[in-house]
C-alpha cells in the first residue's frame, strides 16, 4: 500500500495501539515485529476471532455496606479467550445486564481481571472489581456463552452473544464520543415484536428529504423531522391521518424508541434509536433532535 497506509482491514486496525501502527512509522519493519511480539505474549488483544468467551459477572460483598441486608452487588461483563480477559464493562451497582436493556456501563482494559474467567471465587479487597477497598468480595457467573466480536472501535462494539439469557446481537456504543459511559442494548427485536412491527400501519417512515446526518467514527447521528400533521402511508398501504394536537400527545413516547431496518439483510434489525426529541409548538411537527444509527 501507499506510505502510512495499511491493508490491515478497518475493523483490526482499529485495535492497534497508537505504539504499534507501524505503517505510520518511519522504521515499519521494526515497529510490526514490536507488533507480532506483543500480539503473541497477549500484550495487544485482538477480539475480532473465533473461539472468544463472554461472562456476565455478579460480585458482591457484605459489611458496613449491606443495605437491609442485601449485599451490595455489582455486575460486569467480561470477553476472554480461557486465559486473558481482552475487555471488560463494569455495569455499576445492581444493574444487571442479563435481567436490564438500555443500561449503562464504563468499559474497563481488562487487565488484572483474570481471576473472573472462573465460574465462581474470592477476590481481594483491593482487586480492581471490588467495590469496597476494605471487604474481601465474591463472584459468581449470571450467564456465559461464546461470543463473536463483529465490530469493535472507541465508541462502538457490536456482539453476538451465544448465552443462556443474553442470545443474539447487542451493542455497546457511546452517546457521547468524548465520554466515558457506554450503553449496553440488544440490537434485535424478539420475533413476535419483530413480526408485528413489520406488519404494522403505524410504523412512521422518516423523508429522507426532512433528515440531516453527520458519521461521528462509527456510528451515524441524524436528526431532522419526524411526522407532520397530514395524511400518512402505513405499512399495509392505508392512510391514516395526524393532528397537530395528536402528534402533541404521542410524540414524548418517542423517546429511546427504536429504530429499525426495514428493507435488506438487517430487516427487522435494530439498528438506532431516538436519543433526543422535541416537539414544534408553532408547527406541530414531531421534532428528532438525535437519532443514533450504528
């Protein structure tokens, strides 16, 4: 390829530290053999292979901390290979992934974590997913299963996960580029909803003349108008008709709706949803401030 160009494809590069981009470097030899040095003592873990775990771990403890005398519980989510953990999400206090959609977590390295690859066990007071510095913890596993990194960069990661609870496609993507909360959700409907939203006339189809979008890394922000009041097309081919005051009323529950392909490969797929809304009082028009695409 072309001088600081590589033919690594998009999803791998990505995964490279800043150190280890040789194809930027004016020695690339040198810095690609640091590279496959790395790579095999698992100093730079590539996710994107076959043959990768995920956990959903639950830790707790109990002391001055027990409210009521429930332990304080904090989940995570683990990807391993049986030996190293490649990333990790540390979902908080009592946010359970396998039982919650829509939640949020800080993505964690990884690094120190390998105690949780086994079923269940004790960890240190001061082990980086204790919640308190001062109690010994214990963890046990919510649901495992093999899972199969399909894209991963900075601000997005997209999973299919082969669990007992967690089965199918989910996300992990960044509201904000520059912060450090991530949101954890399935990114499929189940297939009863899937097939009554499929056949449904009150799906809204979004004018793609109404719609602005900028791409921020991966994933695509649009915003732009929702619905105006007239005469609307639904799904079956009948129309059907919208207020201004209608549209007023309905236009809140918009919100985190859903947003799905309903054409293609991904028919029926989530693929976004609606982060931020208002309603035009002078218009009456339905208003999609932020709609996130991945």
């Amino acid at each position: 390829p072309p001088k600081e160009i590589s033919a690594i494809p998009k999803e791998i590069r990505q995964q490279i530290p800043e150190e280890y981009q040789y194809w930027r470097k004016p020695n690339p030899k040198k810095v690609r053999d640091d590279l496959v040095e790395a790579m095999r003592k698992r100093q730079v873990p590539i996710k994107l292979r076959s043959g990768l775990k995920f956990a959903v771990k639950r830790v707790w403890h109990k002391g001055p901390e027990v409210v009521r005398g429930v332990p304080i519980v904090r989940y995570w989510i683990i990807i391993h290979d049986g030996k190293k953990v490649l990333d990790a999400w540390d979902f908080g206090q009592s946010h359970d992934p396998t039982e919650e959609d829509r939640i949020t977590a800080r993505r964690k390295s990884g690094r120190g974590l390998e105690d949780l690859i086994a079923t269940t066990g004790d960890l240190s007071a001061d082990h980086p997913a204790s919640l308190t510095k001062r109690l010994k913890n214990h963890f046990d596993t919510s649901d495992s299963g093999s899972v199969q990194v399909i894209a991963d960069s900075n601000n997005f990661v997209r999973s299919k996960l082969d669990g007992k609870k967690l089965k199918g496609l989910y996300v992990f993507m960044k509201e904000d580029p520059s912060g450090e909360m991530w949101i954890f959700q399935k990114s499929e409907l189940p297939k009863p909803k899937k097939e009554m939203l499929l056949s449904s006339p009150n799906v809204i189809h979004l004018a793609a003349a109404d719609i602005s979008s900028k791409l921020v890394g991966e994933l695509l922000f649009i915003g732009g108008v929702g619905i105006k009041p007239g005469e609307v097309i639904g799904m079956d081919g009948k129309p059907a008709y919208f207020t201004a005051d209608g549209i007023k009323k309905f236009w809140p529950s918009m919100h985190r709706q859903p947003i799905v392909a309903m054409h293609g490969d991904l028919k029926g797929d989530v693929i976004g949803f609606v982060n931020k809304l208002h309603y035009d009082e002078e218009k009456g028009w339905g208003i999609i401030d932020q709609g996130i695409i991945w």
